[in-house]
C-alpha cells in the first residue's frame, strides 16, 4: 500500500499518517538494503506532515545515509537542519565522516553550521 501511495494513489491523511508511523516502527530495525529503501519511499512521499515519530527518526545517525539525510535536505527548514546537526554533534560523531545527503541544508546554514 505504501508504494502505492508513494505513486500518487489518494489516500485519507488519516491513512497516510499511519502508514507512516509503520514505516517508522520499520526503519530503524530494518536489514541494511531495505532500511534504504524504507528511507526513500519515506522521503519520497511520507515525511509531510511530519508527524513526531518521524521527526524523532531524522536524528538516528545510522539513518542519515538511509534517508533520513535526504528528507532533512528536502524539508529545507534552517531550523530542523540547526536541530538535526546539534543532535549529532551531541551523540557519539567518532565514526560520523560525512553527511551525505544532508550537506547541502547544512550548507545552507553556513557559517552557523561551522560554530557549532
């Protein structure tokens, strides 16, 4: 059904928001190869609204290469970049090498992005 939705099919916002909360509960436990594919189809069509459940899954590092990275990119809010960034930088950043996805909306805060 997802996928489906991810095609364009018109679904309930009610529907949608709890197909999301599935993803959600799926994402993170998910094998290698399919958490990347949950995290496109999320950033593809389930990350607005942003429901909390989401919002919380965008500062899991081990989803930033997974998706998570290009919903932040797309959302282009200065203000969950600041906030997706400081919750990295407050968590275990020894392996933390890249942020793929998600450099250009780090970028786009400049400066701000370099003092933190």
């Amino acid at each position: 059904m997802a996928g489906h939705v991810a095609n364009g099919m018109s679904v309930t916002p009610s529907l949608k928001t709890e197909l999301t909360r599935r993803l959600c509960r799926l994402w993170p436990s998910a094998a290698w190869r399919l958490r990347g594919r949950i995290g496109a189809l999320i950033a593809a069509a389930f990350y607005d609204p942003m429901i909390r459940e989401l919002r919380a899954l965008l500062s899991n590092r081990w989803l930033l290469h997974h998706g998570a990275g290009t919903i932040v990119a797309q959302i282009k809010s200065p203000d969950l970049t600041r906030s997706i960034l400081a919750d990295f930088l407050a968590g275990d950043i020894d392996h933390l090498l890249n942020l793929a996805e998600m450099q250009p909306a780090v970028s786009a805060i400049g400066n701000e992005a370099l003092g933190m």
